[in-house]
C-alpha cells in the first residue's frame, strides 16, 4: 500500500507547488502601497560627491532614470534594458547611472502575473500604485512624487525622466552631467527647436530631461502643484517651476539630443557622432538604424565570432 501511496503523494505536491508559487508571487510582489518597490529599487549606494562605494571608488555622482513605459511592451523593454546593460562598462565608475522601468498600476491580471516575474528576475521594475496608466494626465507628477518615498534612503543626485522611444548613449550623458549644476537643474532638449521664445513657452522636451535632487524633493512636498497635474507633460512640468520660482539652472543639450532623421520635424537632423540621444525610435527599424550607427553590434549585422550564438543553416 505504501509503494502505491507515494507516487500519489508525489503527484499531488508537484501539482500543487505552481499554484504555491503563483500565491506566493502575488502576496510578496503586491502590497498596498508601491507594488513592486521592494523588488525595483535594487541595490544603491550612497550619495554625493566624495562617498565612496564599495569597490573604493569615489563616486561622483548618481543618476537614476526612469523610462515610461506601459505593462505590456515586454519586448521594448528587453531591447531598452541590453542597450543600456551594454553601455555600464564604458562609464566612469565614479558615475552610477540606474535604469528602471515606470508605470502606473497594472490592471490586467495577466500583466500582473508576467510584470511581477519580469521584476523578480530583473529588478527594474517600478509600478506606481496611485496612478491609473495615462500620458498626459498626472503620470509624470506620480513617477517625481514617488521617487523620493522609493529611494530617499540612498538618494539620487540627478532623476531622468524619459519615454521607451528614446535611446541615450550614457557615456556621453554622463560625461554631459559631469558639468552641470547639482541644485535646481533642468537638464534637456530645450524646445521649440525652430524658434526662440522667451518665457512660458520654452521647456525641455519630454524625450528625456533630467532634474537635481532637490526639484524631485520640492516636487514631492510641494501643494502648489498637486492638483496642476493634468496636461502636456513636458510643458506642464515647465509650468510647476515657473509657479514655484525653482529650476534657475536650465541646461540646454541641444542638438546632441534630437528627434530621428525625418522631414518636417523642427528637432530632427541626422545623426551624429557626438549625440547624447535620439528621440522618437517608434519602431524597430528605427532602433536597428540608430544602434548600428553607433556601432552597437561592432559595425557587422551579424553576431562576432565570440559571441556565444548557436546559428543554424538548412
């Protein structure tokens, strides 16, 4: 009777043992507030100038950029999250640059299940619990907000905020924000492109800027701006600071930033050796065009003859 029992027991604890782990998921990935900040915020270090790091390395400063993105593009991030990956090596390391992936809560139980194993296996992931997804309507506001509560423990110098359709070359950024202030800076591609005007009508492009510390901190505390979150982003982020009298120092990184060669796009031009990024890649024909003319796959279609890629023929 034993011999048969067994198996038995076996069987059931196997069938049972997804289902454990699928619970266990949801309970551990899920609380009430933040979703998935236990999982995303990863390791940090600390903060400012001077500090150093664990391998010995004074560290220069810290940037953490936060892509915005939606559930359910899994294969633009695998591509954003290599492209960046590839890129770690060639920075100093006395500048850490962070890459994590924003969006608001997920409302699928499908794309909870899939984003809580993409966080678990990558630790990337930031879903912001008090937004519903949205591009115009206060998404921004939540991901700035949010920052200082997710990683005031090991605080940032500079926090990027970008869009999925938009490829940095971190080197060249980092060397960029090497230069610029560390206090109420907005950091971009000032826009209009074809145009100069004063005032309220200039603000940096929403293809990716970058704030000091201390804004994303005023952000966060500040009423004034609570309930002004509605709107173009980019522009309404322009009219924050405007109201508050912050970002003094506005850096321009015009025309290393720009919009992809097309016609009729004020901000667009070809691309050039000395770009620190390129907005509007709204495909994968864009992507592939951009990553090999900065030589991203060392000037060859093809994988090199190190790569470990098993390449089968007919």
């Amino acid at each position: 009777m034993r011999s048969i029992m067994a198996p038995s027991i076996s069987t059931a604890m196997l069938l049972l043992l997804p289902f454990g782990l699928l619970v266990a998921v949801i309970l551990v990935v899920y609380p009430n507030e933040f979703a998935l900040q236990s999982l995303m915020s990863g390791p940090s270090c600390q903060n400012n100038a001077g500090v150093t790091d664990v391998v010995g390395v004074a560290v220069d400063f810290r940037l953490l950029i936060g892509v915005l993105t939606l559930p359910g593009l899994y294969e633009r991030r695998n591509l954003i999250r290599a492209v960046y990956a590839l890129q770690q090596a060639s920075l100093p390391a006395s500048r850490v640059v962070d890459v994590r992936f924003v969006f608001c809560r997920v409302a699928s139980e499908e794309e909870r299940v899939l984003v809580a194993l993409e966080a678990m296996r990558y630790g990337d992931v930031v879903e912001l619990d008090l937004c519903t997804e949205n591009m115009d309507n206060g998404k921004t506001y939540s991901y700035f907000s949010s920052v200082p509560a997710l990683f005031g423990g090991s605080p940032y110098d500079f926090v990027m905020k970008t869009d999925d359709d938009t490829f940095f070359r971190l080197p060249q950024l980092a060397e960029s924000l090497g230069r610029a202030p560390r206090e109420d800076l907005y950091y971009g591609c000032r826009v209009p492109c074809d145009m100069r005007r004063q005032g309220k009508d200039e603000y940096m492009s929403g293809m990716g800027y970058v704030l000091s510390w201390d804004l994303v901190e005023w952000i966060a505390a500040a009423e004034l701006i609570r309930n002004r979150t509605a709107g173009p982003e980019d522009w309404t982020l322009r009219k924050w600071f405007g109201l508050g009298g912050k970002a003094k120092n506005w850096v321009d990184a015009k025309p290393a930033m720009y919009d992809f060669p097309q016609p009729g796009d004020a901000c667009a031009h070809e691309l050039v050796p000395d770009t620190i990024a390129v907005h509007k890649l709204k495909n994968n024909e864009r992507w592939a065009t951009t990553l090999k003319y900065f030589n991203f796959t060392g000037g060859s279609s093809r994988p090199s003859s190190s790569a470990t890629f098993d390449h089968f023929r007919g």
